[in-house]
C-alpha cells in the first residue's frame, strides 16, 4: 500500500468532516437548538420542541445530524435522552472556522 494514497484520504476525510460540521452548525434549524443547549446546559428532545416549535421528524433529524457533528452529544438513562453541547468540540470547530475566514 502507497502511504500517500492514505494521506490524501485523511485530509480529505477530515475536511468534509469539517465543512460538514459547518454547514450543520449554520443551518437555521440548528441555531435555535444551539442556543437553547447553551443556555440551558442539557435538554430533552421535548424541552428542544417546546422552545423551537419544530416538528417531532424534522427536531430528530436535525439533532441526529448535529451529533453526527460530534458538538453535540446525548445520553440515555431510564427516563430518556438528553442532548448537551460538547464544549471541547464547539471550541475545535470554532478554531477551524477562525483558520479558514483568514484565507
């Protein structure tokens, strides 16, 4: 195996990973749940329906892309899921947005 072949396969994995991330994170349905998960630490996805107003399908798909962003994390327990910002990400994608408006 040529290790340049699999160099070029990670940067371009980690850059759609990247641009993918942005992209979810300034969706406009994405805002207004951001927001919420920043002031309010954690949530339900019925505490994320009563703010938004969203519907049921598109609030799941749009917090299950959001995950796939790796800002925002959920966990289960006995009473249900619950979805948090990853603060650590959030700063990570923030440095990279920083890097690419110097461009």
């Amino acid at each position: 195996m040529n290790t340049w072949n699999t160099i070029n396969v990670g940067c371009d994995t980690a850059l759609s990973d990247a641009i993918f991330a942005l992209d979810m994170l300034t969706h406009p349905n994405s805002i207004p749940l951001l927001d919420y998960l920043l002031q309010h630490g954690e949530a339900t996805l019925l505490d994320l329906m009563i703010h938004t107003g969203m519907d049921i399908a598109l609030l799941e798909r749009q917090m299950e892309q959001l995950c796939m962003t790796k800002v925002v994390s959920w966990r289960h327990d006995l009473y249900g899921n619950y979805f948090c910002i990853s603060q650590k990400r959030l700063q990570k994608v923030q440095r990279i947005a920083k890097q690419l408006a110097r461009l």
